[in-house]
C-alpha cells in the first residue's frame, strides 16, 4: 500500500475550512470534552446542514448515499470539524447501526429508519452489554419471547442492559436479546430495533468517573416489539454483531483526538513554565512529546493500513483492527495523563468543564479546562468497544492461524 501523502488532500482540506466557515453557525460553536456529545439538538441542526452538503454520512460509501471519502479525506474531515468546535454527529448510529442496516436491513427497515438517521431527527443507542455479559457478550440473558395475538406478531423482551451511553437521550435502542433459550449460545440471538418510548423500558443514570453522565443501565419489563422490527433472521444476531464489532475497532482509534492532544501539548509546551525556562527546554519533556507525536504517525498508518486490508476483504483485516485499537486506545491515555501531567501542580486543580462558568478565575485555566476529566473518561477507552485483553487474544488467535 501507498503511504505517500495525498497531494490533492490539502485543497479538499480548504473545501472543508470554507465549508464550515460559511455553513457552521456560530451558536453551534461550543467546546466540547472528547468522548461527550453535543446538546441533541444541536446534533440534529448540524446534521441536517451537512445532510443538505451531501457530507450527513462521512463513513459511508458512495453507494449508500454517503460521500465516498477516503479514509485520509474522513481524517481532514473529522480534524477540522473538531478544530472548528462543529457539534459531534451520532457516532453510534452513522458507524455501527448505518452499516448493519445497509447490509442486513429489509427494504422497509431501511425506509424507516435510514431518512432520519441521515437527518438526525433519530438518534439511538447501542444496547449489547448486561451485567455479567460484556466481553462474553454471547452469554447475553436478555429474553425476547414471540407471542402472536390480536395486535400481532410481537417479541416480549424482559431483561437488563449495562453502560447503555446515551440511552436517556436515545429515541431507539439496538440491541441483541436471546430469542431462543434452548439453542448454543451465539445460535440463540437476534438483533433488534426498539423505540425508547415503548412501555415497561426504564432508564437510570451511572455517574462515571470524569464526572460525567453518559452511562446509563436500561431495563425491559415485559417490552412489547413488532417481529418486523428484527434486523436479519431470528438467530442470526450474532453474525450481525461480528459485522458490526469490526467496524467498532477502527472507529475507536480517534485518530483526530490524538493529533488535538499533541496539539495543546505543544501549546503547553510554550505558555507552561520549568522554573524560568519554557517547558520544551526541559529535554525529558521533549523527548517524550517527541516519541508520542512518532508513535501518533504510526497510528495515522496502522489506519489507513487496515482501512486497505479491509477494502481488500483481507483475513488479516481483523487481527489489525485489533492491534490499532489496543495502540490507539493506549495512546490517548499515555497523552492525555502526559497533559494533565505537563500542567505542574496545578493539574492537581478540578477545573470547570469547557461549558461550565468558573466564579474565579484559576491559574492556567485557559489550558487545563476539562483536562482531568478527559485524562479520567480516557481510562475506558481500553474497555469500551472490546478491552485490550480481549483484544489482545484475537490478535494471538489469528497469529496461531498463520
Ligand atoms: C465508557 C463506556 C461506554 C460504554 N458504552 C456501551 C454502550 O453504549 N453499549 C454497550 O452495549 N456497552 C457499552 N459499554 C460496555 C463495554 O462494551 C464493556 O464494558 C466491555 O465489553 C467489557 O465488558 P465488562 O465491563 O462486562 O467487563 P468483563 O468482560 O467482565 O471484563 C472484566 C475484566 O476481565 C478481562 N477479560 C474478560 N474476558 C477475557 C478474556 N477472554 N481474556 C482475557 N481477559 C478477559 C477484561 O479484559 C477485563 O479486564 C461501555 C463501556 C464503557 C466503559
């Protein structure tokens, strides 16, 4: 594969910055933490301004309506979008639901749901992890037990979700229940679309460490859902999951993420201080700042290197995914502790979130707004989307297949 940069990149940068200089409104702009999400809606106003670009779906592939980018034009995008201050889009509808749909949805599921997903109007959480059933998420127990009466063909769901994030905010949930008791494990399961305000669903909040409220538990008491709104055959859930978990891998890498680290570290860099001196002086700041910005350039490559293996349907494409998730996801930890670390004594300060109004104003506050939080949101990063270990016994199985 070619690793040579892409000349025509710069100017579809440009097209980008022009865009969102004329179409981003200025009330949309507000700092945002990493791994947060915009107000809803504002997610649903900026998708709809990039939905009439024809830019709603930037992973998607031409032949589903999205744009058709490479992955190096999805990277310019996300960067400068992130740079810019735009609204996050619904990550977990466009990256992982978008392409189950195109894939395994009928014709009807797709008409329901994919306008307003593209619009925003829609937006979902991902329902797979119940208590006891997260790496081992085939050992699921949530039931969905098909009755037929005089309303029709239906699912009773009954059972129990764990680090539902966003569900208080979703309108729909996807998610995997166990449709048959009797079968092997990964036999028995089926994906399903839920609509939130279905009766005898209940939400209640996990307050997590960065100080956040993104995680939720979600509880299905005798939750009624038409056998229509199934996606692929009763029992093939979980091939769908396997599908799906692909696409999670590469898209936890957060390449943009890493790179607006490196950039405040080397703002910090400047304005910190080591004594008298600026803080790049100091040779053992500069010399591991160096080594992350190498280790981030490895990273750009590991990307477009799987995005290769999987264009070519390669076996190898798997295994891969892992090893840049594990990277990636350690990375962003190793960065954002360097950080809060690069801040001296006062990254011992709890300072405002980026939204919050502080009453006075604190040392180096300009820089260490919400840094803490997001070195401590960062400590899940190597366990949502399949822990390290996990991660780490998929690259040792493909390794023994060679
Ligand atoms: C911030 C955050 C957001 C999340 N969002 C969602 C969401 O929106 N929807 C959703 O469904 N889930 C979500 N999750 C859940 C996430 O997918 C699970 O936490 C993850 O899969 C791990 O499962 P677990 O927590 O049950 O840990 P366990 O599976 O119980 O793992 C516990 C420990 O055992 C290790 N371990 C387990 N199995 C193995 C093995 N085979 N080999 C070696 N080590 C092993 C793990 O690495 C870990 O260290 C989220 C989690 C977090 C932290």
């Amino acid at each position: 594969m070619d690793f040579q940069p892409d000349r025509n990149l710069e100017a579809f940068r440009q097209t980008v910055r022009a865009f969102l200089r004329e179409r981003l409104p200025a009330d949309l702009v507000r700092p945002l933490r990493t791994g947060t999400r915009s107000a809803r809606e504002d997610v649903t106003r900026w998708q709809r301004i990039l939905n009439e670009q024809g830019w709603g779906t930037p992973s998607w592939p031409a032949e589903h309506g999205g744009p058709g980018w490479s992955v190096q034009e999805r990277l310019v995008f996300d960067e400068e979008c992130i740079a810019a201050g735009a609204p996050t889009q619904d990550g977990g509808a466009q990256k992982l639901l978008g392409p189950v749909l195109n894939a395994f949805g009928t014709p009807a599921q797709k008409a329901a749901h994919l306008p307003l997903l593209l619009s925003g109007e829609r937006q979902w959480c991902q329902g797979f992890s119940e208590p006891g059933s997260g790496s081992d998420l085939a050992s699921l127990r949530t039931r969905a037990d098909r009755v037929t009466d005089d309303e029709g063909d239906h699912y009773v769901v009954n059972g129990q979700k764990i680090w539902t994030s966003y569900a208080h905010r979703a309108d729909w949930i996807f998610m995997l229940v166990r449709t048959d008791q009797d079968a092997k494990k990964q036999a028995g399961i089926s994906f399903l679309l839920v609509d939130m305000k279905t009766p005898g669903i209940t939400v209640r909040p996990i307050r997590s460490i960065d100080d956040c409220h993104h995680l939720n538990e979600t509880f299905f008491d005798n939750v009624r859902v038409p056998v229509s709104n199934r996606v692929g055959a009763e029992g093939e859930g979980w091939a769908i999951t396997k599908f799906l978990l692909n696409n999670e891998h590469a898209s936890t890498a957060d390449l943009p993420v890493l790179r607006r680290y490196l950039k405040q570290l080397r703002s910090l860099a400047v304005r910190a201080r080591d004594g008298e001196r600026p803080l790049f002086e100091r040779t053992s700041f500069a010399l591991r700042l160096a080594r992350l910005e190498a280790e981030t350039n490895a990273i750009v490559m590991m990307v477009q290197r799987v995005a290769a293996l999987e264009q070519d349907h390669s076996s190898a494409a798997h295994a891969m995914g892992s090893i840049l998730k594990i990277r990636a996801t350690e990375l962003q930890q190793q960065l954002s502790a360097f950080l809060v670390e690069s801040l001296g004594d006062h990254g011992a300060i709890a300072y405002p979130g980026p939204q919050e109004k502080s009453a006075a104003a604190l040392p180096m506050q300009e820089h260490g707004r919400g840094l803490a939080n997001e070195m401590f949101f960062r400590r899940a990063s190597t366990i949502y989307g399949g822990t390290s270990e996990v991660q780490r016994g998929i690259v040792a199985r493909a390794l023994f297949q060679f």
